[in-house]
C-alpha cells in the first residue's frame, strides 16, 4: 500500500508528524518547515487519509501503527521522534508501546481517546464529576451504539458521507475547531476535501467511524519508556481538558519521568496548525534538547 508523505530537513533527530482523523499531512504545513530548520522531517499521510492509499481493509490504531513502525524503518531509517495530533498522538504512543527501539520520543498534541467516538470507558472515568455527568455518559454511549449500526448500511452512510465532505460543511467544521478563523483558508479546506473524492473515501470513511476504538493512552502507558512532551489546549472542545482524559494527562508528569507538560491558553484541538508560531518552537527546542 503507498503511503504519501512530505519530507524536508536535512539533519538533526528525525522527527516524524502524524495528523488527526479526516485531515492529512497538510495540517502540519507550517511545522515541517519551523522543525526542517534544525532536523529531518517527514509528514505522513495515514491510510485511509490524504493522499495515502484508502484500502477497504478493517481499520484499527494496530493498522495505523504498524503503517508507521513501517515508515520509520523503510523510509526514516533511523530512530526518530514521533509527534501526533489527536489519533496521532494515540498512533504515536502505539508505536512507542510496541517498538521502543525506533521511538525516541514521542509528543502528544490533545491525545485523542480513541480511533473514533466509540471511546472505552475506565472504571473511575467520572469520579468526582457532578451527577449530570454521569447521567449524560450512558445516554451518548447508546446513541453512539445506534449510530455505529446505522451506519453500516450504506443507504445511510453515503448521504451522510456526502453531506460532510461538502466544503462549506467542511469550512463550518473546522471553524468550529480552530482559534484563529484566518486559519481556516482554501488551501486547507480543499486539501480535505479532495481526498474525500477518492474512490476509496467512503468506505474508509465508514470502516474508521465503525472500527474498534482501540486502547485507551492509559493502558498504553506503562509500555512506553521513551520521554514525552504533551501539549493541549486549554480551549479543546474534542478532548477537553477537564474530561478524564485530559485530567490523566494533566496528573501524568507527577507520576511519570521524562514527561513535560505544558497547556496553551485560549487554543483548541488542532494547535500545531492553529498557532504554528507559538508551538513549533515547544517542539524543536524539546527535541533537540533529548
């Protein structure tokens, strides 16, 4: 299967960018040239994204792992830092859990939970969370379970699929995501929406929304050795900081070595390409201090 990806730098630690769900290598525009200053940089289409092939395969994080475990060996060829956004980062502790030997660190941009909202919930999840909290969470887990089976028939996945790669629904969207609305340019919106005009889009589209949603970071966790760097913004609405999730990242540099945290006010989901000016540097400098 072809992976695509955008490469730049000539030295350094290699560094390599793993983006979120429904984007690409492109959301990580402007942090391959801020990093390719002082290291090699590969960004990296994810299957089933971007320009990347889109097999009709069962999708899994285990797929999206072994895709960069391969890239780090037959393209990087070297030990690298693996950067993620969203279930990039969950790709990126993946392969920190599974193949130490090529991670030499990993930095996680808001963590997501899960390949999609099917996220598995931990005992404790809620604890010292208000009732309406714990109302609310068996509620969505059934709408998510009824939406999980609707779309499995394609009679009602593909309107839904075709509604959503629209470009003014795609713009609206991401709008709904980032900070600054000037980020939210042609060059981004197109570079989603063409991708959804490949032939293999839909069924990768319901393939990734009806997949396992894999393990928590949590359970990841105790097989990943290698430094960490998180970053989250303060204003996520995906993976809030408030929610458990966001809490055990908070909590995890008092219990883990080698873990630096550091949230960015007023910023969202997606800060590498939302604030680029603001977080590329967090990354280098970290980088090249390992």
């Amino acid at each position: 299967m072809k992976c695509a990806y955008r490469a730049k730098g000539d030295a350094g630690t290699p560094v390599v960018l793993v983006h979120g769900f429904g984007v690409s290598s492109y959301q990580y525009r402007d942090t391959i040239d801020a990093l390719a200053k002082t290291n090699r940089v590969y960004a990296l289409d994810l299957l089933g994204f971007g320009l990347s092939d889109q097999p009709d395969v069962p999708y899994e994080m285990e797929f999206w792992r072994d895709q960069v475990s391969h890239f780090i060996d037959d393209v990087v060829k070297a030990t690298a830092v693996v950067v993620g956004n969203s279930i990039g980062s969950l790709a990126a502790l993946h392969v920190a859990a599974k193949a130490p030997e090529r991670v030499a660190g990993v930095v996680l941009l808001n963590c997501a939970g899960g390949m999609n909202n099917k996220v598995k919930r931990l005992p404790g999840d809620f604890d010292g969370f208000g009732w309406q909290y714990k109302a609310v969470v068996p509620v969505f887990s059934v709408v998510l379970a009824i939406i999980d089976f609707v779309l499995r028939f394609d009679a009602v996945a593909k309107p839904v699929f075709d509604g959503v790669r629209g470009e003014e629904n795609v713009r609206g969207a991401l709008r709904g995501v980032y900070k600054d609305p000037t980020r939210v340019d042609d060059a981004l919106v197109a570079s989603i929406c063409d991708a959804a005009e490949r032939p293999g889009a839909f069924r990768a589209f319901v393939r990734i929304l009806t997949g396992p949603p894999g393990p928590r970071p949590e359970e990841l966790m105790d097989d990943v050795r290698c430094p960490m760097l998180i970053l989250w913004g303060d204003e996520d609405g995906i993976t809030p900081l408030d929610f458990p999730l966001g809490q055990y990242f908070v909590n995890l540099p008092e219990t883990r070595a080698r873990t630096t945290l550091k949230v960015f006010e007023g910023e969202g989901h997606c800060l590498q390409d939302d604030n680029p000016s603001a977080v590329s540097p967090v990354i280098g400098e970290w980088v090249n201090a390992l």
